[in-house]
C-alpha cells in the first residue's frame, strides 16, 4: 500500500544518524499480519530501572491498546520494559476481542522475556475494525527477543511505517554538568491523522535518569507545544500513543529543573513533529502559522488552528494564491477574539493587510512569490493583547484526494 | 467565473416555478461590478407596511453590509424597504471605504425611492479586500426602480450567483384558516462558504402579515434547523446574510402560533439549504447525518458536524467507499460523550456496525451499494440519551481542490 504513494517532496534527504542509546535494543520482524514481504513488528526493550512515560489520544473511540498503555504507564518501572508494535492492524473498534489481543500479546512477550505484563506496552496501526491475527505477532515474539540489538532504530521506525512515505527519526546529544545523555526518537503518521493506517505512533529514547514522575511531566508539557500544534486534517486517531523511555543507562540524573535537557527533548519533538506534517498525505507545501497579539494564548491557539485546519486556506496555499482574505475569514470564524480592524497579516516578511484593509504597500506578486516556496509562515497579529501560538500544517492538494477517496477499497 | 465550473450534478433539472409574492417586487441590471455581460444588482422593493427580519453571519470579521443591516433590521417597517444586492464583489474587509460604500447605496436607492436610509438593506457577494465601485450600483439605480415587477423572481436568482452553478429557488402555499399565503425564496451560495465568492445570501418573502417580532423568531429559529445543519467545508463568511420580508398584502395574519405557516416556512427553508449543499464546490454526492441516542441535543449536533465535516469521510464518501471506521473516528475526536461499544452506525438501511465493532451481518458489498447512490444517509446511535440532530452535507471531490486551488490567481 505505501509502495504506491510516491515519497513526500518535503521529505529529508535521508534518515538521520541516531545515536546509540544504551538501555534500550530494537527488534523486527516480518509477521504478515497484513504486508507481505515487508517487516511489520517493531520490539523495544528497556533495561531494568527505566521509566516510562505516555500521552495519547484523546479520542472517546480508542483502541484496546491505548487503553491498555493508559491504564500501564503510571506503573513501577523498576523491572524494564517493553513496547511492541505492529503496522497493518489498528486493532481499534474491534469490540472485546480487541482487549483479548492486547492481554495475548502482553502475555506472550512476558512469558519470554520474565517481564510482567504490566510492564508490556502494546501499540497497533493500519486498518480499523478488523480483527487483529495476533497469533502471527505472538509467533515472532521469540525471533524479536534474539535480534534485539542497540543499533536497530532504522529498523524500527521502517516497520511501524503505514502510508508514510519516509520513516521518521530525530536526536539530539545533551552535555550536563553530570556528564553526556543522549536522546533518540522516532514516529510514524501522515495524517492528523488517518484513522486506517496513519495513526501518529512515537517512542523516544534517552539514556538520561528520570524519575517516572518527572518524565511524564517534562513529555506532557512538551507534547502541547509540539505534536499538539500540528494538524494535517483535523481529524484525530483512535490510536495515537507517544512513549518515552528514560534507561539511566548514562548514570547522568535528569530533573524537572535540567532546562537543557527538556530544550533537547523538546526539539527531537518538534523535529519528529515536523516530519509527521511533512508526510501528511498529498502535501507539497510545509506552513507554520504564528498568531500573536491575542487575548490570550488559548485565544490565539484557537485563531492559529482555524487558519491550519481551513480547507479554503489550504486549497489557497497548494494553488500558490497569497489569499488573504481566507485568512481574514478563518480568523473571524474561529470564534475567539478578533477585530476586524485590527488584523494585521504578513506571509513571510511581506506585510499583507493592516487596518482593516489590504496594506497600501503591498503588491500581489510579492505575496505569489512567498507562495511559491516550499516552506511557508503566515502571521497574523490581532492587535488585542498578548497571546500568541504557532502550528504547523501542510496544503490540502489532489494528492489528499487521491490517497483518501480511494484508499481502503 | 461561474461560466468555467461544470454545473453540479445534484441540480435540480429546473428552476422552480414560484407564485408572486404580492407586495415585493424584483428588478435586475447589468452594472458591471467585476463581471461583464450578465446582471450582477437586483433590487427587492416590499410595500409599505412589510416586517423584516434577518440572521446573519457570526463571523468576527464581517462585512460592512451585514453590520448595517444588522443594525436597521430591527426597525419600524411600516414604510417599506427595500433590498439591493451586487455579486462580484463582497466589499468585506474593505476598512471604513467599504463603509462608505453601504452609505452611499442606501442613501441613492433611498433618493430614488423616497424611503428612509434606515429600510434599505445591502448585501455584496465576490472578491474580498477590493474597494467596491459602487458608483456603477448607484448607476443603475433608477433603471432598478422602473423595472421592478412582481413576476421576475428567477432573473433575481441569477443576477446574485457568483461561483453558484445553478440558480436556487423554493416556494409553499400554504392554507390558513384566514385565507391562502405564498412564500418564495432565493438563495446563492456553493461553500459552507468560501468568502471569495461563495458567501450564501437568501431572501424569503411572503405576503403573510406577520408582526416583526413574532417574523425574527421564527426565522433564528428555523435557520438553527436548516441553514445552520449544512456545512460544505467548515468554513464561514464574512458575509452570510438572510432576509425574509414579510408584506401583509394577502390581509391573512400570521402568528408564532401558525405551525401550519411555520411548517411551510420551513419547507422552504430547508429545500434552499440543501440546494446550497447540492451546489457545494465539487460536491458529487449529497448526504444527510442523523445522530440519535446522545446525552444532549447540543453533543448529537456536536457528533453530526464532527461527521459532516471531517475531510476523510467526505473523500471516502467522494471514493464510494464505505468507510464506517472513518465514523467511529470522527465521533471519537468529537469532544462529546460517546461510548465506543455502545454506537451503532447505519449506512442508509444497512446495519454496519455494533458492540463496538462491525454488525455480524455486514456485507462490504451492502455498505459499497448505498455509496453509490447520489444521496447518502449515514445514521449513528450513540446509545446514551434522547439527543438527536440532522445535518447535510457533500463529499470532498477533487473538484473543490480544483475550484479552490486555483480560483482567485
């Protein structure tokens, strides 16, 4: 199925080099549990003294393992972990017997690898409302548990693919007073994201100390500035799950004060953010769109998303038109603050409109040409106070049609 | 413009034949606001003693027309009114020039007319940010007044069209106790509603005699339950008006306690609004949203548009796919109280699913049968409560990527 879709022109020129994280070793394996000839479980297995953290979906509808993971997390981290994943399968909406699956597998790698169940964090994504064959995940749990090896992240981020066109990784190197911690992330998604195959899943990894508590923290709040200020489409997964590992493995001790750290994390979630937005389906065109002035941050959240998430605006920015006036309209249909004779707006640099009107100085081609580039910003000021907010979205183009009108059949 | 799009496939074969409204009025010309060669003004004229009333966009950066008729609509009715309207431009977000613009009209056909400023309404439909050249409106003002007649409701029809296909009228007659009354209604609009030029503007009249207050109610009341159940796209204008005049010329009164009027009333309504779906930018396929079962009216309406509006089951939809996983999605990420195994989700009269999954008796073939039909129903049970909402929309073609992408350059 991914085969067919041609690879994101946003795409990096290649997978990044990841650096080891020591704690943590990666498996696959190819299950067929709907690819054939391609590898479609992913195994991560954390050493003893690892914590984990999680945030998800907020979805009324989610999976049997969101719900499971959800219910985990919160648990002693003392023995190790691990996170199994397959592609092709979302197990969602699979009534009962989709906990049945989730207990299986948990089950499964348990009685392989001495863990307890609790400790075993289960993710799916690919078709919804099918029965997941989880006899043919279960029947791989051994091969996983003997290819598990440090350096496999490509690996791993290449098995949990659906319809990404690229797989997706971020890290970065932290230099502390108590020595050097590194982290390590990857993620799959390509809408925001497609219910059938392109749930967004991430597993981030650092051989940093972290205590449970804090982890979660750190990655709640980092969460609301980066995954949860992209939108491809406004519609949300069943199955959306983030989990971060933290193995100790450096000895370096982290804290909820360690402001280099969490500026690190924060940017291997962005990054890998980025990614998503960049694989969104049929995107030409990577937007950034900054709100500031608002009444409030929430305020200008709220104006920020109504400009990501309208079709006219996103229709605008894959025809390469500087329509301003779209602008104009998702701002004063948002719902949140707004006077109309306030606004003002620039793409790029180019001043747009202010006062109420089209900027006296500005000419259309000088917003054309902004269009014309493959990374776009549009700001908006309101003028009223100061909240401000940035997201991130693609354009909305022939391709999304294409991947979304004939997709499933 | 109009001329490039293909006429939509949901049009009806014809224009409807609507009686004559005693007491108002049409009359159309060509002043060539932005399009040359079609009538692009049309002038209502309502007797002395008619009620108006109206409802307009909540968009926080409405139009300067809607903010003056929102302003006079409130007003003493017993001299009259009358209505002008352009298409080709929308004179929204135009600073105080477009102000001025509403002055000027209302003061010239007020001139012309004798009525006071305060009873002529405006509105302005086509491109945002450009100043209106309402000296060519104000041009043909006298050429309105002499040709206005009772009978030329459709021209009117046309002469508001901007990126419309097809031309939307809808009428009842209705038996009261006190004698017979008509009602005839315009509309325009072919987006939920693209602020270039696809604002939706409709106008109702009936020579009922019906007290303004007892008029206003009726129709904010009736708008929640037609205009405001469609969406094409999710996006407002900056422009959106309805007026309804109400003449008095059959002599029958008219109260809020008339349901065989509100009825009819509502008939009319409701077949203009989904003429406005029906004509949504590349719209192939109508469908209607039924949400039963949830714990509120308001979170039914809440699930209803989650559904109406998410861009995967409107391609879906496009791709006759029927993608029921695509709904439990939708009314997962919808915010309101939902309970994953107790939905149950219809395609036309076909069970699809239940117990949080798919019905037993599904057939993909049934589901894949009642998408190729060009009206679509899709019914969920929340099975929570007595909350119930209908909505209507279209589904998402790459003819509104076509339309939009490349509209305005």
């Amino acid at each position: 199925m991914a085969g067919k879709i041609p690879t994101s022109p946003l795409a990096p020129a290649a997978f990044p080099d990841l650096p080891v994280i020591d704690g943590v070793r990666f498996a696959t394996a190819e299950a067929g549990v709907r690819y054939q000839g391609r590898r479609d479980v992913m195994l991560a297995m954390l050493d003893a003294g690892s914590s984990v953290a999680g945030v998800f979906t907020r979805s009324k509808t989610r999976s049997a393992n969101v719900l499971d993971c959800q219910a985990k997390v919160g648990g002693d981290a003392s023995e190790g972990a691990a996170i199994i994943v397959n592609s092709g399968n979302s197990n969602a909406f699979t009534g009962r017997a989709g906990d049945g699956s989730v207990s299986a597998i948990c089950e499964a790698v348990a009685g392989a690898t001495g863990l307890p169940a609790t400790r075993v964090f289960t993710s799916s994504t690919g078709v919804i409302g099918e029965r997941l064959p989880h006899d043919r995940i279960i029947a791989k749990v051994d091969e996983l548990i003997a290819a598990q090896d440090g350096g496999k992240i490509e690996e791993a981020a290449l098995a949990i693919m659906t319809t990404d066109t690229f797989p997706k990784g971020a890290s970065a190197t932290v230099e502390l007073p108590g020595g050097t911690v590194k982290i390590a992330g990857i993620a799959k998604g390509s809408g925001m994201i497609a219910p059938d195959m392109a749930t967004m899943l991430v597993y981030i990894f650092t051989d940093a100390k972290v205590e449970r508590s804090a982890l979660q923290a750190m990655l709640s709040a980092l969460t609301d500035v980066t995954f949860n200020c992209i939108t491809v489409d406004s519609d949300t997964s069943t199955s959306d799950t983030l989990l971060m590992g933290a193995t100790g493995a450096s000895g370096v001790e982290v804290t909820a004060e360690s402001t280099a750290f969490i500026e690190a994390l924060r940017g291997v979630m962005l990054d890998l953010s980025h990614q998503v937005v960049k694989d969104g389906e049929g995107a030409t065109k990577f937007v950034e769109v900054h709100v500031s002035g608002a009444a409030s941050d929430a305020d200008a959240r709220t104006h920020a998303m109504a400009i990501a998430n309208s079709p006219l605006i996103k229709t605008a920015i894959a025809g390469e038109d500087p329509n301003w006036g779209r602008v104009v309209m998702a701002i004063g249909k948002s719902g949140a603050a707004a006077d109309r004779d306030l606004l003002t707006i620039r793409f790029g640099d180019i001043l747009v409109a202010e006062n109420g009107w089209v900027s006296p100085d500005y000419r259309e081609e000088q917003g054309a040409a902004v269009m014309k580039e493959q990374e776009i910003n549009i700001s908006v000021d309101l003028g009223l106070g100061g909240g401000t907010a940035t997201v991130w979205t693609c354009d909305l183009t022939h391709g999304y049609i294409s991947i979304n009108a004939d997709y499933r059949s």
